[in-house]
C-alpha cells in the first residue's frame, strides 16, 4: 500500500518495487474485479452519462439543441402530471417493499429456524416462479383478479359479493398485489441469510435470561436480523419504484408509474431530454428515499433495546 | 477468606434421569443431589451427558424419564425461562447489539425494576466481575477474559438460585483460566449461590469444585470431593481420567465388610479399604497407585514399604521428573513422578533404583 503511494522513480522501476506492486492488496484487487469493472464502465455509467447530459439539452422536432438548460428539470418536477405520477410510483413502491417483507420475514424465518435438514429444498422450491416468465406470471394475475377471474367467481361461488368486482384489476393495488408476489423472492432470501447469521445460542440466552419466544424474538432476532431487512427492503424498493411492465399490464389508468411517463417521452412523445430529466430526478428521489429507509430501521434496531 | 460452612439442604434433586435421542442414550438412569450453596462439578469426556444433563436443569432440554427438581419445586413443564437458573454458555453469547451495561440489564429489563435499583444491581455485578467502568464497552470490543466476565455478570445479576456455567473456561489461555478458576471459586463463596460447572478438564474441576460428579458413557460414575475423587476413584475408567495411576493385579487372600487383603508380586501383602462399587472378577483385584505417592530412595536411605527395580525412561517437565521404572514380577513398568530439588533429573536411564510408598496410597478399585 505505502508502495503504490511513496513516488515511484518514473520510468525505471526496478524488479523488487514491480513484484511489491503487483503483489500489493489493492492492484491485485483492482486487476480481480477489472473486466467487470470495464463491462460496468461501458455499460451503466456511459449510458447515465448520456442520459444526465440530454437531460440539460433541448429537443427540438428531429434535432436536439445542446445549450445548457434546467427547463427540463422544471417541467419535470412542476408539471402536475409528473409530480403525481412519481409520488404515485414512491408510495407504490414503498407500500410494495413493506408488504414484500412483512411477508417475506415469516418464510424466511421459518425456513431458518425450522427447516432442519430440508432448508435447500424449501429455498429450491421459492426459486420455482421463477422457471416461467416475468410476463407469464403477471398475467396469470391478470386471470386471477380478471372480472370474470379466479377471485371474482371464487367470491361469488362463496357467496360474499353478488357481482364481479372492478376493483381488484387495473388500478395501483393491482400493481401492487403483483409486484409484491414477483419480489418476494429476493426479499426471502437477504432475510434468510441475516437469520442464518444469528447464534442460535444468543436466543437461547435471552431465554435463560426470561424471555419468552416473543421477547427474544424483539430483542434478539430481529435487531440481529436488521440488515437483512434492510437490503430486502432496498432490493425491493429501488427496481420497483421504475417498474414498467407490471402497471402497463395491471396497472390500468390508475396504475400509470413515473417509468411509463419516461417510456412515453422517449417513445410517441419523442421528446428525450424532457424523458431523461424525469429518469435523473426518479434516481435521485430513490437514492434519497433508499438512504432514508436505511436510516429509519437503524434507528428502530436501536429503539428495540 | 474462610470456607462458606456447607449447608445440608437439597438445591437440585436429580431422580433417575435419561435421555435417550433414538436408540442412543445420552444419559442413563442418572441421580444427583446438589447441595445448596455448593460449587458441584459435572466432570467426564465430550460425549459423557454432562451438558445434557446441564442444558436438562436449565430446561433446554427435557428427560426422556425421571425427574429433575430445583429448590424442592419439580422443574416438569416449566420452560427456561421460569426457571431459578441462569446459565453461563461456553461461547459466552454476549449479545452483539448490546454493550456490556445493556447486556447485563438484559434479564432485569423484564423485572420492571426502577431506573436507580436497575443501574445500582447492574454496577454491582460489574464490579462483582471486576468490570468497572467498562459498562459503555461495544460486545465486539471486548477480550476473551472480559467476555467471559461479562456472561458471568450477566447471569449473577439476575440472584438465581443455581448458577449453570457450561465449560466457561475452555476457550480462554492457561494462564487466565488458572486466573479464572481462582475468581470463580472466590466469587462462588462471596455470594452463596449453588454453581454447577461442566468441565472436562480435571484441574480445573479438583480445584474449584466442593464436590465432582465424574460420568462416562451417559452414567455418572462416582460423586465425591475432589481429594476423595483422586485418592480413591471408584473404578480404573475414574482413575485414567484423573491424571495418572500405575495399576498393579492383585489376589484376594481376604475380605470382609469395609476392607480387604491381597497379594501382590511386586507390593506383597497389602491390606487396604474395600471401596463400595467393588466386584472381584474371580479371585483378582486390581490396585492402584498414583505415580507422585512412589518417592525414589537416596543412597542408603531405607523405608519401612519400598520396592527395587530399574530406571528405562526418564522424561523432564522442568519442576517435575518422570521416571519409568521397571519392577521384577509386575506386568507393566511403574510411573513415577519426582520432584527436581534433589537430582532426579539426573537419574541415569538404566541405574537401579528404589522406591518407597505407603501402603495407604495403594487403593482397590473395579475394574
């Protein structure tokens, strides 16, 4: 480390001070992630690039004017429609990573703490979903909350309601409802791990100490747990809040999300800086509201002591 | 600082317990009194039950048959955490969210008890430990020595009834769990409270404990004090896993009630105390001697019981020499164990050699 920082001669460097390089901690961990750092490079931040660099550029018909401008930013936090259609894509992907792990946790507690010996069958069998498409099983919702759908006939044959529901699909608790069954998965399996890190003689512990199962749980397992929920939460929250598929299949007019609203302007509206305006200030609103949720269950992991 | 006086109530009554997992028994029919106020040991090989039997009292585990009593209340269905015991574990456990102070409150938090009384019985357990002003310390930040302290405070806060330490001294060095046993043992008298330790070091179990339950195989083989233990184990399994014993075959001229008479080749006759668990397999008996109660005779000195023989290994330990002496009419060669302070280090390999004993040291045992 000292090596690669006190000048080098320039130009000549002698044998010992190439072989202390190369054997050095960061150059050899630098040399280890390169090609994927090069496939990223290229890949993911040039694209941002280009898109961070049309959003202070103007469109005009078939021709882009590329003079420094914040007109698409004020239009893009301004304009109604968008201001709307991103608080609408917020509450729709927080509400979803709040279900996704509330119902995640259970699974994924009992897989740890009760699975025994069959604990790679039940992960095996949550992977299931996901052999048939992402669009497959959106549409094997749209069957299920449908008019004529699974629900529907299953709640009338039951008798609770008279005539098909409209409100179950095409509207924001249909994404909502998709969503969260689509991500489940991912949400499982962080949690799982966090749970399979706890030293299972720490809650025997706070049971010797008179806790009973709900009190350990509080105070040891969950606090334990905190940042497996916490990157459930996060891989859930920052993919769905620019979720495109689902509310254009699901989602109806009501279900409309901030990335169908960028799709448009990149597409029929064909007005780029304007769409990547709104996809700078989408990234910024997640990163923010990604920083603030890790912020909130660190500071509930300390309420609970 | 003068012996707690022994009370002669029961704290723990351990009736006939097994537990069996399938067709394996990993305690066998085991009965057990603890005393109050006593620092009992449960001594044997990994394997032997002795933390079944601990993780049994604590209620992490139930008998499979017989019953398990603490304080004359019957323990059947009374989960852990009702339970007057709390358990010192052998990787400690020290909650990783919590610093020390948090740690220790852990168990009081339950009790409602008032912010002042709470803090008050938390700086008292610390200081029990000597961790003063260590309340603030992260669990990650901690030595293995203060972790250890901290899990006994922990479980001291708390005034149970009987305290279950789960080999606390294993993971520690030498020289702190030398260190260690000494404070164990001073804190066991400063407050009162019934210990019961696991351990599978004999060392720390003859030095710490009022009395030692030794087991084997799931069966608790014998349950004495610890110089009883030593001086005179019931059966040779007892006597193996105490240190060292040269064991000599011997014929039964005599028995009666409390003692016996044999016939040795190497001791000669020998009358000694008939122990309770002993079988003669047909006229045979086997005797023991522990290799420090042989002592190498000088010169011309002579002694009223010694035998002859010749020197065929010598090993130093520094303070210690140990000597294989090899005896005319004995099966197997003798251990020795001389202390330094007057040559035996310079004992040739080879040179005869005699050696005294007292026939007093030399005790019948099972087999």
């Amino acid at each position: 480390m000292s090596v690669t920082a006190e000048g080098l001669p320039p130009l000549r460097m002698t044998r010992a001070r190439r072989n202390a390089l190369l054997q050095s901690e960061p150059v050899q961990g630098f040399a280890l992630i390169s090609p994927t750092f090069l496939y990223a490079l290229i890949l993911l931040v040039l694209p941002i690039l280009v898109v961070i660099a049309h959003s202070f550029w103007t469109q005009h018909y078939l021709t882009i004017d590329r003079t420094f401008t914040l007109e698409n930013y004020r239009v893009a936090l301004t304009e109604p429609i968008y201001r709307d259609l991103l608080w609408r894509s917020l509450y729709i992907s927080l509400t979803v990573s709040f279900f996704t792990v509330v119902l995640a946790y259970p699974i994924a507690y009992f897989i740890s703490f009760h699975g025994g010996r069959h604990k790679s069958l039940w992960l095996f069998l949550i992977t299931i979903p996901f052999w048939t498409s992402y669009l497959l099983r959106v549409m094997s919702w749209k069957v299920i909350l449908g008019y004529n759908g699974v629900l529907n006939s299953g709640l009338m044959g039951l008798g609770i309601i008279d005539e098909p529901s409209t409100a179950l699909l095409y509207n924001s608790s249909a994404v909502i409802i998709t969503l969260t069954h689509a991500w489940a998965a991912f949400a499982i399996l962080p949690i799982f791990v966090s749970l399979e890190k706890v030293d299972r003689t720490l809650v025997e512990a706070a049971t010797d100490l008179g806790d009973g199962p709900l009190g350990s749980f509080l105070r040891v397992t969950l606090p334990l747990s905190a940042p497996g929920v916490i990157s459930a939460a996060l891989i859930v929250m920052i993919p769905t809040v620019g979720d495109y598929v689902t509310p254009k299949l699901v989602g109806g007019k009501d279900g409309v999300m901030i990335a169908n609203a960028i799709q448009a302007q990149f597409g029929k509206a064909s007005n780029w800086p304007l769409g990547a305006a709104l996809s700078v200030t989408t990234m910024l609103i997640v990163s923010l509201m990604a920083g603030a949720t890790v912020l909130i269950i660190r500071a509930l992991q300390r309420l609970a002591r | 600082m003068p012996e707690r006086p022994q009370s002669d109530r029961t704290m723990i009554e351990i009736n006939g317990v097994t537990r069996s997992y399938g067709a394996i028994k990993a305690l066998d029919d085991a009965s057990l009194s603890i005393r109050e106020g006593e620092f009992f040991s449960l001594l044997g090989p990994s394997g032997c039950g002795k933390t079944t039997l601990l993780r049994m009292i604590a209620g992490f585990d139930n008998p499979t048959s017989g019953s398990i009593s603490v304080g004359g209340q019957p323990m059947e269905g009374i989960a852990p955490n009702r339970r007057p015991t709390n358990m010192v574990f052998q990787s400690y456990a020290i909650f990783p969210h919590l610093n020390v102070e948090q740690n220790v409150a852990y168990g009081l938090k339950r009790l409602k008890l008032q912010g002042a009384e709470e803090k008050r019985r938390v700086e008292e357990a610390l200081a029990q430990v000597s961790l003063t002003g260590l309340g603030k310390r992260g669990a990650t930040e901690l030595s293995g020595g203060q972790r250890q302290r901290v899990a006994l405070a922990r479980a001291l806060v708390m005034r149970p009834k009987v305290l279950l330490l789960d080999e606390p001294l294993s993971a520690l060095d030498k020289k702190l769990r030398e260190q260690m046993q000494v404070e164990l043992r001073r804190l066991q008298q400063a407050v009162g409270i019934t210990f019961v330790l696991v351990t599978h070091d004999q060392y720390e179990a003859l030095a710490m404990s009022d009395r030692i339950a030794v087991m084997f195989g799931g069966k608790i083989a014998q349950v004495a004090s610890p110089k009883e233990i030593y001086q005179r184990p019931v059966n040779r399994q007892v006597a193996d896993f105490l240190g060292g014993m040269n064991f000599v075959k011997a014929e039964v001229v005599e028995e009666n009630a409390a003692s016996l008479v044999v016939d040795t080749l190497g001791f000669g006759r020998i009358k000694t105390d008939k122990p309770k668990a002993f079988a003669r397999n047909g006229g045979g008996a086997t005797l023991g001697i522990r290799p420090e109660r042989l002592r190498v005779l000088w010169d011309n000195a002579t002694a009223k019981f010694e035998v002859a023989g010749k020197v065929v290994e010598r090993h130093y330990f520094g303070e210690i020499t140990h000597l294989i002496v090899e005896i005319p009419g004995l099966e197997k060669p003798l251990s020795v164990t001389e202390t330094n302070d007057f040559g035996a280090d310079d004992i040739p390999v080879g040179a005869p050699i005699r050696l005294a004993y007292d026939p007093e040291a030399l005790v019948a045992m099972a087999d």
